[in-house]
C-alpha cells in the first residue's frame, strides 16, 4: 500500500487534483451555508408561529408543529430523494445542488426550529408579564424582552448542529452531487489510492468543521454563566 501511495503521490499533489476538491469543499460549504440560513430564518418563523395563542391563528400553528414534527423524524437521506421527486414536478431545472440545499433546508428549518423554540420558552414568564403590565404590544415583548435573553439559550446548541450537519451533507453525494464524499469517490475511481483520495477529504471535512467547533465550545463556555441562576 505505501508503493502504491508513494507511486501516485506525483499525480496526485497536483493543481488539478487540488482545484477539484476544493471546487466540492466549495459545494459542501455552499449547501450547509445557505441551507442553514434560510433554515434558521424558517425556523425562528416556525418557532414564533408555534408559541402564538391566537385562535386565529391555531391552524397555521398546528400546522407548523405538524411540518417540524414530520421533518424532525425523517432520515435526511430520505428527504434528498423526496426533495428530488418533489422538484421534478415543481421545479424541473434546478440542478443537483439546488435540489440538495432544499432538502438542506427543510432539516435544517425542522431541527433549528426546537433549538430556538427551546429558548424563547427559556425566557421567564415573569419579565413577559411584567412587558406586558408596561402595555408593550406582542412584537415588543418578542423584539425587547424574549429574544436579546433567548439568544444566549439558542446559539450554542445552533452552531453545534451546523457543525455536525455538515458531516450529513455527505448524503447529497447519493442525488449525484460532487461534494467533498463524492470527490472523494470520484478520486480513487480514477486510480488513487484510497488512503490519498478520502485522507483528503478527511483532512478538509477538518479544516471545515474544526473552527466552527471551536466557535461552539466558546460560545458555550462564554455564555453558560449567564444561564445560572
């Protein structure tokens, strides 16, 4: 094995090869970016709707619990392939990629949708009522009161799912997408040795999720204090 390694490491350590994989680290980074984005956005919308007490709104609300719950319980390989089906009909041309950071989303929506509803709900009653007995309206309870308090519940475990999803987004290699896995597949398929092609992804999949760990850790070591009573 150390021959073969050895033999193929002139043909590897190459520009091509280098501009290839960091082309998929390019496509990893773009699905867990904006999939997580547009998923923590639809989630604080979920989270909202599903805290509401209006009765006129109990449909919409019982309807996101419905959409969460259903997410949440998906494997997320499963969701690819319905995401896949899903815009066949709806939207035909969107390309791989598209399809995966859809799916990318809709996890994401499900999962960072009970993280901050977790910590809008860690907010006292007390400091709301007491808003309220100052007749603030309901968006100025939620914009001054709840979420300046919750934010500090909600950002660490937030960016500890990034983290962990990012390793998950390796199931976009089975709609076809060239991520990092999939170049990975791609490289030793062309004659690399294993222990070259996925060493590479091993060490990017590193240099990726490393310092967003490091930003987890930190943001929970700075703000767990503040959570004591």
């Amino acid at each position: 094995m150390i021959d073969s390694i050895v033999e193929s490491a002139p043909r590897f350590f190459t520009p091509g090869v280098a501009m290839f994989l960091l082309a998929a680290l390019w496509r990893t980074v773009v699905m867990t970016a904006i999939g997580c984005s547009l998923g923590f956005t639809f989630g604080m919308g979920l989270a909202v709707l599903r805290r509401t007490r209006s009765a006129a709104l109990a449909p919409a609300r019982y309807l996101a619990m419905l959409l969460v719950e259903t997410f949440r319980r998906l494997p997320f390989l499963v969701l690819l392939i319905l995401s896949l089906f899903a815009t066949q009909i709806i939207a035909p041309e969107l390309s791989l990629l598209g399809i995966a950071t859809v799916a990318v989303t809709l996890y994401a929506s499900a999962y960072l949708s009970e993280i901050i509803r977790a910590g809008l709900d860690s907010v006292p009653r007390a400091q709301v009522e007491g808003a309220e007995a100052l007749n603030f309206n309901a968006w100025q309870v939620f914009w001054l009161v709840i979420l300046p308090q919750s934010w500090r519940i909600i950002l660490p475990p937030a960016t500890a799912f990034i983290v962990m999803f990012i390793k998950d987004t390796s199931l976009a290699s089975h709609l076809g997408v060239v991520e990092l896995t999939f170049s990975g597949k791609i490289l030793v398929n062309r004659g690399f040795p294993p222990t070259l092609g996925f060493g590479a992804v091993l060490l990017l999949y590193f240099l990726l999720s490393w310092p967003l760990g490091l930003l987890a850790k930190r943001l929970e070591n700075r703000l767990a204090p503040s959570r004591r009573p």
